[in-house]
C-alpha cells in the first residue's frame, strides 16, 4: 500500500470517527425531539378531544333541562286535553311562509306564547356567541303534533319520526351530524322526551344543533395550534374529514386513515419528499354521553421539528469536508516528495521484470531512498549477468532435448513399422492353426487368448504411429454419424453394453479414417471403463453454432482426480497393458481439424467439437 494511501486512510478514518460520532449524536437528539414532539402532540390532542365530547355532553344537557321547564310541561299537557278528542291527521294545514316554503304546523302553534318564549331561547343562545347555536328547535305532544315552534321548519305530525319514537319509549335521542338540506348546514339531531310528574310520557322536544357550535371550542384550539404550525383534523368513523382548515365537511378523506387502528397513538406518515408525524385519538365520551367516534389528529410537518437542528448538521458537513481537504492535502504532499520516487522504483521494476535490463534509477532528494536506489542498480546489474547465463544453459537443454526426441520418435515409428508386418504373419498363421485343429476346445480356448494378445499388440502399436506420425489432412463431407458407427463396428463390444444415440445426424468435412481413429480410442475407453459389470454408452450428436459437438458418456468409474488434469498428455493412462497415447493422439487429430476435446467427472463425459466449414477437395 502507498504511503500517501495510508496516510490519506489514517486520517480519514479520524474524520470519520468523529463524523459518525458527530452523526450518530445528531441522530439521537433528532429521535428524542421527534418523541418529545410526539408526547406533547399526543397530549394536545388527547385534550382537544375530551374538550369537544365535554362541550357537546354540555350541550346535550342544557338542552335537556330547558325541556324539563314548567311552562313546556304545561302547554303540553293543555295540547294533550285538546287533542284526545281531536283526529289528528284531519286537522294537518301547510301554509306557505314568506321563502316560498311551506310551514306545516298549525296556526295556532306558530303564535303562542311557548313558541315566543322557544324564539327567546333561541335569540339567547345567538347572542350569547354571535352566531346560530341552534337551527330548528319546537315541541310536540304526545300524538306527535307541533304544539310550538322556536326556530326553523317543519311538519306538523312528526309521530311517524325515528327520533320521535325514541322519545316516546323515554328515551334521548342522538342522532348523527348530518346535511340539512332547508338549512343549507350540517347539524346534530337532538331530542327529549317531555314526562309529568308521574314519570308518564306526555310529549317531545327536538333540536337541530349548528356545525359551527358544535365545534366552536375545537375551533377555537385549532387556532391555536395553528401558530404553531400544527395542522388539527377531525374525521368521522368512516374517515371522512368533519373539519379542517376552516372548513366543515370539505369532501375529502385522510390517505392514512387505515393506519389509525389503535385508540390513541402517533404515527409517522411519508408522502412524498415530506415526512410528518399523525397524533390521533378516537372520541370516547363525557359522563352520560358516548361519543361519535370521531378522530382528532394533529399532524406537524418533520421540518418544523428539525429546525433547530439544521446548524448542527451544517457543522458537520462543514467539519468533514475541512478534514477531507486536508487528508488530501497531506496525501499529495508525501506524494510528491516520499510516493514519485517510490512509484518511478516500481516502475523500472515492472521493466525489469520484463527483461528490460538498460533502465537506471535516479537519484532521490531523500538520503534513505539513494540507499534504495544504489541497491537496486546494482541489483540490475547482476540479475541481467544471471539471466543471460540462464538464458544459455536453457537453449542448449532445449536443443538436446529436441534432439532426443526427434531420434526416439524415429526410433519408435521404425520399429513400430517393422513391428506390424510380423505381427500380420503371426495372424495369419494363427487362422491356418486354427483352421487345421480339430474341434478342441482346449486349443480354441488357446487361439483365442493369442488373438487377443495380437489384438492388444496392433492396438498399441497403432496409437504408437498415430501419435508420432503426422499426415496431412483429407477432408471431405461426412456424416457424423456413419463414422461413430463404422469406430463402433471396430471396437469388440461386449453383450452387456448398450450403445444409445441421442440426436439427429450432421454432416462435417474431416478426414475420415483420422476421425475414425478418435471415436474408436474413446468408444474403446468407454468400453475398458465399463468393465464386467455391464453399463451403457450414450453417445449425442449437437449442432451448436458452426460446430458439431459429441459427447460420449459411459456409467463407469471414471477417472481418478488425480491424473483428471493430465488426461490428454502422452504417457498417461490408467490402464496396465496401454501405453497412455490414445487420448493424446486424439487431441492431436481434433487440433488438427481445428476443434477441441474436453472431459469431465461425474458422469464421465468426452465433449468433441469439430468445425462444420473446414475446407473440402484439398490436404491440409
């Protein structure tokens, strides 16, 4: 490693210390002030909640006792007289009030003192909080007929109402905040049932509560929390928005709403480049009242919470960049003055190592660097003078060693020549012996082994002359096929192996008898392999681009890792009796036709690949 590399990596690796160190702070401080800022939303929130479903029990209450007033209870009871012997539905009327719309009670109801001391009430309320508490307010007897009107519309038989006969079973009635259509608002249903003395139903009074009382305390958090820079949203049950921004109802729903599933909780939501934290919870009630099962959610932007931390993070920034400028500044300048001269040495080196020996080394600035450079010259000097000796005693060991080689291959193909002529007599004499016996078996037996030996003796000699004995090529078009069955018909196979083709014909131009040689050594190995125990040969045939590749596989013990590396080199084998030159006389054949011979273990498998477009109608 350089030094300027190690030194640039040392004082990095301090800069990044400190950096992580720096970051790691950075980090934590930002993951408390997110919970800090979780906590605190979480306990906003929970507040605005119980405020709402305070001032709404609030509401429901005083409402509840102005319909226990004496007077109400009163004129109900004077309609109840008046009305036992009345049939109501005949006496229904709808008279048109100055809007166009029609105002469906009677007369006599619309003008009494209870409606005048309901309008009262009414005006009360709205001037109290300078806007509309209450959008319709009137009462009905026991058969369900407007006896007095405070605010609004309505119809005059209201007995055929869901709210009404919740009332009449003694009960309040709640209803869900809904669109008012005659109102052109949103507002709460409310409505109680008006009892006597004697716990004994005698009427009912309903109201219709504004949107904007209702929430007029949530708004009034809202604000707020506005100033700092905390977005407040109330959604129903189904995730529907109630209120946000200063809008009631705005149409739209929260993205997130299927991730509040808990009562209470905060929530970080991504979307998009911006990342904010969601701290909700769910209505439960005050006192009597249940709740609407509303959500209140206070969403503040990550951005705001990290503010305070943006001089920080610019520190470190600044901090790393600074101890990155200056590790590169102590780098390049031990650089210049230790690394150059140290770099320049490597290169002569690598020149050196090429053979290049008229390089020098030139002095240094530095004394401890001439020390190296005084060595290394006369290291030079002494690695050329070795070289050049070595360089000798190698040319003339190649040279004698060519020699030898040259007279022993001679050698060898002479006497392998003379050597198949005898052989041949041998043969014939044999099928005269053998013809000239009677039916021995003893003899036959004996014929039989020296047919063998004869056999194995041409085999040997064979792969002897066709290893060291190179002829040209005569290539012309052949099957593939046609040769690897003629090579099969040359190889004494025995019953107990099967011999399988997969693959479709192909047409090659090669030298037939040479191509032959190769697939009856291989078949033959295959056969050795394979032994007594019986087996099967699978020979393929495939195209694959411009070439023709066959594979010979057998199911036989295959060959030791030991020689695996070395199979195709002469003198090779793993047989006693073979002379370890028929594969590497097959290499020597595919090489020449311009292909390659491959093999591999488990299964045994040789891969020949011989070229389709070799040249045709010519020796090579």
């Amino acid at each position: 490693m350089k030094i300027s590399y190690l030194l640039f990596i040392s004082i990095t690796i301090l800069i990044m210390t400190y950096t992580l160190h720096t970051y790691f702070t950075y980090e934590f401080a930002i993951n408390e002030a997110k919970k800090s800022a979780s906590l605190r939303n979480q306990a906003q929130v929970t507040n605005i909640m119980k405020d709402l479903d305070r001032y709404i029990d609030g509401r429901i209450s005083n409402f509840n006792n102005i319909a226990q007033v004496r007077q109400i209870h009163e004129e109900v009871i004077k309609s109840n007289k008046q009305f036992s012997d009345v049939d109501v539905q005949s006496i229904q009327t709808r008279t048109p009030n100055s809007t166009g719309k029609k105002i469906p009670f009677l007369q006599e109801a619309q003008s009494s003192k209870l409606s005048s001391d309901l309008r009262e009430i009414v005006n009360l309320y709205k001037n109290e909080y300078n806007y509309d508490v209450v959008s319709e307010l009137f009462v009905t007897n026991m058969y369900g007929a407007n006896i007095a009107l405070g605010a609004g519309t309505s119809d005059y038989l209201q007995n055929d109402e869901a709210w009404w006969q919740v009332t009449k079973n003694k009960q309040v009635y709640i209803g869900n905040i809904e669109y008012q259509e005659d109102y052109n608002d949103y507002a709460l249903t409310l409505a109680y049932p008006i009892l006597d003395e004697s716990d004994n139903f005698i009427g009912s009074m309903r109201i219709l509560i504004t949107m904007e009382d209702l929430l007029h305390d949530f708004v009034n958090d809202v604000d707020i929390l506005r100033e700092s820079k905390k977005n407040v949203v109330l959604l129903n049950d189904d995730g529907q928005i109630i209120f946000e921004n200063g809008n009631y109802y705005p149409g739209n729903s929260k993205q997130y709403f299927s991730h509040l599933t808990d009562h209470s909780n905060t929530i970080e939501i991504t979307d998009g480049d911006h990342s904010f934290l969601v701290s909700y919870v769910r209505s439960i009630g005050f006192k009597d009242f249940k709740g609407f099962d509303w959500i209140a959610i206070i969403e503040q932007d990550q951005s705001v919470i990290l503010d305070d931390f943006n001089d920080l993070r610019t520190s470190i920034l600044i901090s790393s960049v600074i101890g990155v400028v200056t590790a590169v500044a102590l780098s390049l300048i031990l650089s210049y003055f230790v690394t150059n001269p140290l770099k320049k040495m490597s290169k002569l080196t690598t020149k050196l190592g090429q053979g290049d020996f008229n390089t020098t080394m030139q002095k240094s600035k530095i004394t401890e660097i001439n020390a190296i450079v005084d060595s290394f010259n006369k290291m030079e000097i002494s690695l050329k003078k070795l070289l050049e000796t070595e360089k000798k005693l190698a040319e003339a060991n190649i040279k004698i060693k060519n020699e030898r080689l040259t007279a022993i291959g001679e050698l060898a193909a002479s006497m392998a020549h003379d050597m198949k002529n005898p052989l041949g007599t041998i043969r014939s004499g044999i099928d005269i012996i053998k013809r000239s016996l009677g039916p021995s078996k003893d003899m036959q037996d004996v014929m039989k082994r020296t047919e063998r030996a004869i056999s194995r003796i041409s085999h040997q000699i064979e792969d002897v002359l066709n290893y060291v004995r190179v002829t040209p090529l005569d290539v012309k078009p052949m099957m593939i096929k046609s040769i690897i069955q003629s090579a099969i018909q040359s190889v004494n196979v025995p019953k107990n192996i099967t011999i399988e083709f997969d693959g479709s014909d192909a047409q090659i131009n090669c030298d037939e008898r040479k191509m032959e040689i190769v697939f009856i050594n291989l078949i033959l190995n295959s056969v050795q392999a394979i032994g007594n125990d019986g087996g099967t040969i699978t020979i393929r045939i495939r195209i694959r681009d411009n070439n023709v590749m066959v594979e010979i596989q057998d199911s036989g013990q295959g060959v030791p890792e030991s020689i695996a590396a070395d199979m195709f080199k002469p003198l090779v084998t793993t047989k006693q009796q073979g002379t370890g030159l028929g594969l590497a006389s097959c290499k020597n054949i595919i090489e020449q036709h311009g292909g390659t011979i491959t093999f591999k273990n488990d299964p045994t498998i040789f891969s020949v690949f011989i070229p389709r477009d070799l040249r045709t109608n010519e020796t090579i």
